[in-house]
C-alpha cells in the first residue's frame, strides 16, 4: 500500500483569492504579528439526520506539513501587481507555525461545535481556509451518507460503487476513503485500495457477458478463470429465465469440480426485492445456500429500508453514485470564523460574527469541546462548549442547559466528561499520530454505538444538544448586548 502525501502535492494556490489580499493587508498594516483563534464548524446536518461523522484530518495534516509557496506561485502574484514585496518574501519563506486542535476523524459530531480551531499569526490562520475546509466539508460529507446506508443495510456489507459518477479523480479517490470510514466494507475504486488501503472488489459488467456468443459461456469462461472467487452478473437479458439457470450450471460443472464454492450472484436491475427471493430460492434447491445475492443500481438508505420491508434476500450491496456525492444533500456547510484575538499580556479578546439568522450567530472565545456519557449505559447525553481553560470535573453534578431555550435544564450527577478535541500541531510541529484507516471505521462504529437510536433515526431525529458552559454562554450574550 503506499499512501498519498498531500505534503508531496503543492496545493498552497488552491486558496480562495481574498485570503491572500488579506493576508497582504495584515503583513502591511499593525495586524501581521497578531495570534488569532479560528474555530471550524458546521450549522446543518446533511439529510436532515441526526449526525455527521468527521472525515479528512489526515490529508488536512499533509497538506498543512507540506505548506509552502514556490517560484511559480511567487510570480504569479507578483504578476497581479497587487501584492507588497516585502509580503511576496514572507511567502517565499513561509514556514507554517499555528497550534491546531481537532476531533479525531470518525467522531459523531453536531451543529455549532468547534471541530478544529486553528491558533497562530493571522496571516497563517487565514491561509488555511479553502483547503481546511474543503478537505474537511467533502470526506465528512461523504463519511456522513455513508454511515447513513451502512446502518441502513443491517449489518450486511456495503461496497462503494461510485468511483465513475464521483465529482472528479479526488472526489473518487478521497470519497472512497471517506465511505470507508463511515462504514463501507470495500470500493470499485483501484487506486483507493493502493493508496490507503480500502479493498477493491469487482468482477464483470454487461460488456463481458455481451462480448461473448452466449450467456453461458460468458459465465464459463470467466469461472474457469477465477474459480476460487465466482461471483456472476445475472441480469444482461433474463434474470430468472437465463442468469440464474445460465449460473447455477455453471457453478455445477465448473466452480465446484475445481474444488471451489462460488463466491455470488449480482442483479443491477430489476425489482431487487422480488427478484432477490425468486434467486434465494433457486439457489437453495440447487445446493447453494451459502451463495450470495448482491444487489446494486442507484441505491440509497431510504431504497435499502424499503428493501428489508419487501422482504428482500440480500446478503450484500453495490452503491454508487448517491454514496459518492452524497446526491440527496450535497453540501456539508462547514465554515470558518475567527473567535478570538490574543493581547500583549497572553489574554484573548472574543469575538463574535452577529447576523439576524440566529444559526449564523458565532460562539465567541478560545474554547474545547466535551462529550458528556452516563456512566451506566456508555450513552452520550449532551456535548459541552467551553472556555478553553475550564474543567469540567466529572465527579461533581454539572448542570446543563439548551443556550437559546435556557429554561430546558438538566443536572448530571453520574457522567463521564471527554474532551474531544486534541492537540494535532503545537508551533508548526505535527504532535498526533494518525491512526490507520481501519482504526479510524472501527473507531467510527464504536462512537456511533454511543448515540441513542432516536438520534441516529433517518426520520425526525430526536435532536442531539450542544450547550455551552454558564461562563461562555454570560459572556456570547454580554457581547450581542453591547453590540444591540
């Protein structure tokens, strides 16, 4: 396996251009010394659920450790006749120097909590932004839709399909790594397999089968090629009347006197609930109880459900094009908002980003995150905005309460207290080790564990609170008042 290095790609130009006319006017005015605290967060979860997943810290981490502005880049912005010299200089020089926090990829995560914060000289944190956030917004989009179709498949494997249909090459090849963290078993996508490891599967499409003469010896000629891993696509012309009896026989005369049982049987049309039960049938009188229905075609959640509700035979499935761009909510709108403002003595001014959408409100400050658990069950109650220097201490009752319906209150007496964001660079130097892309699924399915179903329903979810300590919560309505 050998991993893509985000810091071996200069990807420094894929900035939105505001950035760097800031960052220019910070360097020539009193502001280019001055440590700033950005927060990354998100205001809606993708499919109206009751969850996203966090996906993309690892290429976040490659491209902030590969950051850097060659001679091309140089002249071009000289080019533009825009920029100082003395600016052009810094860039030519630039040695990334921020402190970074962030969840670890795979965590549960909700609207208006920070999920990376970003603290250093304001021009680095600003220059971070098109790419932390569209590295972030994509995989965690599609990690998000694909823990929605895994669950949804009740245990049975989900491959990723999608690689074809995908919002171009690194939409393919990043997407597929996201699906599998969300929960995906494996991807038709090749070079995701060589680069981080998700497996590839795949077998034959219609081309193979109409290449040939006859179905049959579509079948035959690709079972006595790859015996020990048979799985036939039975839906080119008839699926009851030809596939599966063109199938069954050649599981017969081929796959099983080479010692071998055939692996499965593919639909990619059809109705795949009737059809599913016909080929279970089929598939057991002939001796094959152990063979594998496997169905694909422009499958999503919702399809997968109804599937299970008509009583559909299906051990595993194919899903494309509405996994890899996430088609049904296409967006996860993360942003980026400066929080704070440090001052000579150390200590930081919050700041705040009003707007008459309440949603659009900030949280001001220099904070961390909590997650809140019942020590009984394992069950996440609440997470908990603070202050980054407060301390929640689990062993004394905490009281917890909705920031915009205050009166809606609870007390916890028996709960565990988890940070969730952790240090990934501290002054430029990377302090996290990145977990391997199976821990990070394996990681992922543990935490979901942790929500109760009513908040991982498809439909209405129960809504998952987020609040905020009394001291951030005293502070965010001090600066709206005096703002008012």
């Amino acid at each position: 396996m050998k991993d893509q290095d985000f810091s071996a790609r200069n990807l420094s130009m894929l900035i939105d251009f505001y950035e760097l006319t800031m960052a220019n006017g910070y360097f020539q005015s009193d502001k280019r010394d001055t440590v700033a605290v950005f927060d990354m967060f998100f205001r809606k979860i993708p499919d109206g659920g009751g969850f996203a997943v966090f996906a993309g810290l690892e290429q976040l981490i490659q491209y902030m450790q590969g950051l850097r502005f060659d001679e091309e880049d140089i002249a071009y912005l000289r080019g533009r006749g825009m920029f100082s010299e003395e600016f052009l200089d810094y860039l030519a020089h630039f040695r990334f120097s921020c402190d970074v926090w962030a969840v670890p990829e795979g965590t549960p995560v909700f609207p208006n909590e920070p999920l990376i914060i970003v603290r250093g000289p304001v021009i680095q944190a600003q220059l971070l932004e098109t790419m932390l956030l569209l590295t972030v917004n994509h995989q965690s989009l599609i990690a998000t839709k694909a823990n929605r179709i895994a669950r949804a498949a009740r245990g049975k494997a989900v491959m990723e399909f999608g690689s074809r249909r995908a919002q171009g090459y690194d939409g393919a090849v990043f997407g597929a790594r996201a699906a599998y963290i969300g929960g995906c078993t494996s991807t038709a996508c090749t070079v995701a397999d060589m680069q981080f490891g998700v497996p590839a599967v795949g077998t034959m499409a219609h081309s193979w089968v109409l290449t040939f003469d006859s179905e049959y010896e579509a079948f035959k000629t690709y079972a006595e090629i790859y015996p020990d891993n048979c799985t036939l696509l039975v839906d080119t012309y008839n699926v009851m009347h030809s596939g599966m009896p063109n199938a069954i026989k050649v599981f017969d005369e081929v796959v099983v006197p080479k010692g071998f049982r055939p692996k499965g049987v593919r639909i990619d049309s059809g109705d795949i609930a009737y059809l599913s039960k016909k080929m279970r049938k089929m598939l057991d009188e002939a001796g094959y109880p152990d063979v594998g229905i496997v169905a694909s075609n422009s499958l999503d959640e919702y399809i997968i459900g109804e599937l299970w509700d008509q009583g559909a035979r299906v051990d595993s499935f194919g899903v494309g094009e509405n996994l890899i761009t996430s088609r049904s909510s296409p967006v996860f709108g993360g942003v980026y908002k400066l929080a704070a403002v440090q001052q000579p003595d150390g200590s930081y001014e919050n700041k705040i980003k009003v707007s008459e959408t309440i949603e659009k409100i900030t949280n001001p400050g220099f904070k961390t995150l909590y997650r809140l658990y019942q020590k009984d069950t394992g069950k996440a109650i609440a997470d908990y905005i603070t202050f980054y220097d407060e301390l929640v201490d689990d062993s004394k009752p905490l009281t917890i309460f909705d920031p915009i319906a205050t009166w809606k209150r609870q007390e916890l007496t028996d709960y565990t207290a988890r940070r969730l964001l952790v240090p990934i660079f501290e002054r430029g130097q990377l302090v996290y080790r990145s977990p391997s892309l199976p821990e990070i699924q394996t990681y992922c399915r543990e935490q979901v564990d942790t929500l109760w179903d009513e908040v991982k329903r498809f439909e209405f979810p129960h809504r998952y609170y987020v609040d905020l300590s009394d001291k951030l919560w005293s502070i965010k309505r001090e600066l709206l008042d005096i703002i008012r």
